[in-house]
C-alpha cells in the first residue's frame, strides 16, 4: 500500500502520490493571468517560481470550486515544474489499496488517461490522478509557455532594481 494525500473536488475523492506533493497552502491570492482557460485560476509566486493554480473541479466537472475555510491549494511537481491544485478539501495522508476498476472501466472505454488508479479508502473509491494526462497537448504547451513568460520577465524586473541600486 502506497502514500497518498487524499482530497475531495465535486464530492468525489481524489488522490496524489505524496512523492509529487511539494506542500499544501492555504491562499486564493492568485495574480490573474489574461488570455488562459478558465480553470486557470492564475498563478502563485512560490519560492522565487511562478506556479500555476488549477481549479479541479472546474477542470473535471465545469464548475467553479466554492471558496470555504477548507479549500487548499496542493502545489505538485509537474513535467519538471510546479503545478498547484486548487481543491474543495483535503482528507489527509492515507495509505491506500488499489483495485482492479480501471481494468473494466477500461474494457468499457471509460477511463480518461488522467486517471491512474482506483483505490479504496474504507469504503470510498479514489481516484488516483496522473498529472502528466491531465490537460491536452496544447493546454500543456500553453501552461508552460505563459510560465516561462512570467518567470523571465520577473528575472528582468530583478536584473532591471538590481541594477539601479
């Protein structure tokens, strides 16, 4: 039985691999990013990186995640940079058992490539994410590309008051 941080994102229980999980905050602080996909909430300047925030539920289900005291944000490693999820609630960190669902929800041509495994918490099926799936090709490239855009330009706003000090 593997480690996971179990959340909650349209009533329906999710998790992650607690080895892709960088650390869980508490903000809704975003800075709002023109001309991307609504389920891009923004991004969140952490550590000196520009992180893009996902709302979950509006990414699988088409609906806005509802600010409460429980939403979190679970900042992941993500095709070599960082990624945060912007969740309803986090359950907490579980050992899970796998099941053998994807086999047939597979067979039904059912399964989204987003989803790795079935697991059981007590009596509730989680679904395991697989982040590298979770978005198409061009919402990746898009991701990457206004991250990288946002991380130059604030390198040469540095260079730019390092220079005039």
């Amino acid at each position: 039985m593997d480690q996971y941080v179990v959340f909650k994102s349209h009533d329906q229980y999710f998790a992650l691999p607690v080895q892709v999980i960088t650390r869980i905050i508490e903000t809704d602080d975003f800075i709002s990013l023109p001309d991307v996909p609504d389920f891009v909430l923004g991004v969140f300047e952490h550590q000196k990186h520009m992180i893009p925030i996902i709302d979950l539920r509006r990414k699988l289900f088409n609906e806005f995640t509802t600010k409460s005291d429980a939403t979190k944000v679970i900042l992941c490693d993500w095709q070599d940079q960082h990624l945060g999820l912007y969740v309803e609630n986090i359950i907490g960190i579980e050992h899970l058992k796998e099941t053998d669902y994807e086999k047939e929800l597979t067979k039904a041509d059912l399964k989204h490539d987003y989803i790795g495994k079935f697991l059981k918490l007590k009596d509730q099926v989680v679904i395991s994410l697989e982040l590298e799936f979770l978005f198409d090709n061009q919402q990746s490239e898009n991701l990457t590309s206004t991250v990288e855009k946002l991380e130059k330009a604030e390198e040469n706003a540095n260079d730019d008051e390092s220079q005039t000090s």
